[in-house]
C-alpha cells in the first residue's frame, strides 16, 4: 500500500510595475509491504468464533486548510482528509458462534 498527497497552493501578489504569481507545491509519500506466509495462534473461548485479517491498516487524517492574509484575515477554512499507512499487522475480533 503507498500513498502520496500532493497539494498546491497559488499566491497573487499586485506590485506597482504588474502581477506576480508565485506557485507552491507539497508533496508527501510514504509507502508499506505486507508480506504472505504469516501465521497467528489466538486461544478462542467456547462458543466464541475468532476472525483474523493481515494486511497494511492506515490512519485517516484530518484538518483544516486556509490562507493567513498579511492583514491578519483568513480565507475560508476547507477541510482536508489524507490517508496514511500506520502498521503492517493482524487485525483480530470474536463474534459469538
């Protein structure tokens, strides 16, 4: 599983002589392998059934974007959601039989 989240950001600026467009650009990456051949022993209670996923589980990030204007006024908040990888792993639950 990877991921990468890419963002950009266009600043204005009127000056005297004309129009200035500066462009900023955010990039992250990150990435996991989950590999096959893994086992897990889990000790299961009477009348109980134990369910086992492996895999690369994520985080789920939030949060808020927007500009600080020199006059100290901000934009519009958006929000803003990323996924991320957290851990390779079991992931393990018991339901009754």
């Amino acid at each position: 599983m990877g991921v990468k989240v890419s963002t950009g950001l266009v600043v204005t600026t009127e000056a005297m002589i004309g129009l200035i467009n500066s462009h900023f650009s955010v990039s992250v990456s990150t990435s996991m392998t989950a590999k096959l051949g893994n086992t897990i022993s889990i000790p299961t209670p009477v009348n109980k059934t134990t369910h086992a996923e492996y895999g690369v589980y994520r985080l789920r990030n939030t949060g808020k974007s927007y500009i600080i204007y020199s006059n100290c006024q901000t934009s519009t908040k958006n929000t803003v959601t990323s996924y991320s990888p957290d851990y390779v792993g079991w992931y393990v639950w018991e339901t009754s039989a």
